[in-house]
C-alpha cells in the first residue's frame, strides 16, 4: 500500500465508508492512516507490548473492513473502531496474559528533553504501573485505559463497553482503588 | 453521610466541582479517599507509551491492506466456487432445490436405516446359525475337545456382548456378520454349507 490517494483524502467519515462499500480502491487505506496511531495506542495500552500491540492493530482493522456494512453512523468511525478495538482486546487478554514490555525492549525512547537517568526512572515507573494495570479485571482496565488516556467521556465508555453509564463509573472508582492497593503494595 | 463511589469519580474526574459536596468540607474519609483517587489518577497519566519507530506506520498500513487483500482474495474464490455450482445446477433456484433434495434423500437414509433394528438382523443371525446347526454341519464340534473347551468359556456370551467386550471389532468376521443384509446373510449360509459339505472339511 502505498500513500492513500488524494481523491479519497479529503473525503468525510461516511463519504469514505460509501466508497469502501463501493469498492473504490484506496478507501480503507484512509481509513487506516487516519486512526491507526489511536487504534495502536489503544491495543498497547491493553497488552504492554509493541508486537501483540501490532497484531492487535491488523487485527482491528481487519474486522472493521469485515464489518463496514454494519456501520450506521450513530457513532463516529473513531468510536465505532473503538468498540471493535475494545472486544478484540479484551478477548486477547482473556486467553492469554498480558506480557508486559520490558524497559530493554521498548521500540524507540525519546530522550532529548531529559538526562538518561531521569528517562530510566521514568520508564521504570511507567512499567510498574503498566504491569498494575495488567492485573485488573477486564472491564476495569478497560475503563480506565478509555478514561485516562483517551480522554473519553462516561458516556462514550458506556456505549464502547455496552454498558451503563453507572456500571462505568464504578469500574472506574474500584480500578483506582486495585491500583493504589497494588501500587502502595509494591512501594511499602 | 458519606459521598458515593458515583460522586467521588465525578469529583475526581472533573465532571462535577467540588462546591456542588459540601459534605467534604466537614468529612475527613471522604475528603483523603477523593484526594487518593486524584494521586492515583495522576500516576497512570503519567504513564507514556513508548513511540515506535516512525517507519512503524506505513508498515502498519501495509500489513493491513495485505491482510484485507487476501480477504478479499478468499472473498472472490468463494464467489467463483458458490457460480460454478450454480452454473452445474442451473442457476440459484435450482440450486437450492437441488441442496434440498440431497438432504432429503439423506434423511429417507438415515430413517431408513434406523428402522432396521438391531435385534431384528440378531435374530435372522441367530436364526441362520440355528439353521446350519440343525442341518449337522457342524456336529462333529461336539467331539472336538478344543471346540467344546471354548464353547464351555464363552456359553453365556452373545454376539452382542462379545461385540461391546471388544471382541467384535470394526472390520472382523464377527462384525460383519451383525452387520449382514438378508442377501449376504443367505448367501454367507450358502457358502458354509457348500464348504462344510466338502469332503474332508
């Protein structure tokens, strides 16, 4: 695949969704360029680690272009490939336990704005709480990794989840609270 | 009364402000358990995801269109098979109308084959053993005293629970016996009579 044409480029969320529907070729591929930075964060928050994060991702998109004539447009395209993201990710780390990156195998540390050491620690303690996370139920970490770092409302996390928006935040307030337990644990 | 794990993460998250829970002002638990969520929140945020490297996209991209590629790919194999078969069949009605039948007919075989029950074709083997027994062909069995050992073992021992011992395996003699038609049945008791009538046999 080379760069998404320009035709396609320019066009609105649901314009783009008709000309895959259409079989126009190029369509998808502006589909995948606009959210698959998102779609990748998504999957690394979940599982901690650059390739199952990957596969994931192929994986995300694949159902999408699977699933396209689903599509309504009630959500935007971002929510809906959420949703999709959200399922597969949690289906995957049903079967399998999440292995966490370690600080050696991170892909690419941008160091330029500070000492290496403080970019150590920094990583370390990014990994502990990487790997807390990973010890929380699947619907908790779930909300918390929407909420934090998607910055996505109650609401919109219980449309991704099917759930309410009570659910939601409960999830939320008992994640928090598994987390300082865990957390503080490792401190004391 | 205390504020609710619905109110603290409203608070907590900004959805709310404090003013609207005047209640923390006066309550220590609740104003330290709303602080402790806000550390805690504060701690994930901080947690960056290493970037990959900037040639990561466009492969990204590319494993995707390859994958959609193949599907698609599978897609039109399953076109061209599902065309074939209709062509062979005359069209999409015919199809279906041919697929019906077929599982008709396996259906009226199934049925067919379940009505012919299992006691039924043991009698007609009974029956065509009793039959070469009475006609003598093997009365010398009584004076065969390896015979008469090895009937006295197995005396209470039908083909049926010999079959379910293990004795009657898929594929031996005594199997497929059970398992005979009434022509094999009458043609097998053909053959051991002609054999047994053999001199010397």
């Amino acid at each position: 695949m080379g760069a998404p044409d320009a035709a396609h480029a320019t066009l609105d969320e649901q314009a783009l969704v008709e000309a895959c529907l259409a079989n126009q070729p190029g369509a998808f591929d502006v589909i995948v360029e606009r959210h698959r930075r998102s779609i990748y964060l998504l999957c690394y928050r979940f599982v901690g680690n650059h390739e199952d994060a990957s596969d994931l991702s192929q994986d995300v998109f694949l159902r999408a272009y699977r699933g396209l004539r689903k599509f309504r447009g009630q959500a935007s395209l971002g929510t809906w490939l959420y949703r999709i993201g959200v399922n597969v990710c949690l289906n995957r780390v049903s079967t399998r336990a999440p292995a966490v990156e370690s600080i050696e195998e991170r892909q690419f540390v941008d160091e330029r704005a500070e000492a290496p050491s403080e970019a150590i620690l920094r990583a370390e303690r990014s990994a502990r709480v990487r790997a807390a996370i990973a010890q929380l139920p699947r619907k908790q970490r779930a909300t918390l990794i929407l909420r934090t770092y998607h910055e996505m409302s109650h609401q919109e996390i219980a449309d991704v989840l099917g759930s309410s928006v009570g659910a939601v935040k409960a999830n939320f307030f008992h994640a928090l609270g598994s987390l300082k337990r865990i957390l503080g644990g490792e401190d004391a | 009364m205390h504020l609710t794990p619905d109110q603290l993460v409203d608070l907590a998250d900004g959805v709310k402000p404090e003013s609207s829970a005047p209640h923390l002002a006066d309550c220590a638990v609740c104003r330290a358990q709303l602080n402790g969520l806000r550390a805690t929140m504060s701690q994930v945020a901080d947690v960056e995801v290493p970037e990959p490297s900037p040639l990561f996209w466009d492969h990204l991209s590319r494993r995707v269109s390859d994958a959609v590629a193949r599907e698609d790919a599978g897609i039109a194999r399953l076109k061209g098979s599902r065309s074939l078969i209709g062509t062979l069949f005359g069209g999409a009605r015919a199809f279906q109308a041919s697929v019906l039948l077929v599982a008709a007919l396996i259906i009226v075989v199934f049925v067919t084959s379940r009505t012919k029950t299992p006691d039924s074709s043991k009698a007609r083997a009974v029956a065509a053993a009793r039959d070469v027994w009475s006609d003598g062909i093997v009365a010398d069995a009584d004076t065969d005293d390896s015979l008469t050992i090895v009937a006295s073992l197995t005396a209470g021992i039908g083909l049926e629970a010999a079959g379910e011992a293990g004795l009657a395996l898929d594929g031996s003699a005594e199997h497929a016996v059970t398992h005979m038609s009434d022509g094999e049945l009458r043609e097998l008791q053909r053959l051991l009579r002609e054999e047994m009538a053999r001199p010397g046999a």
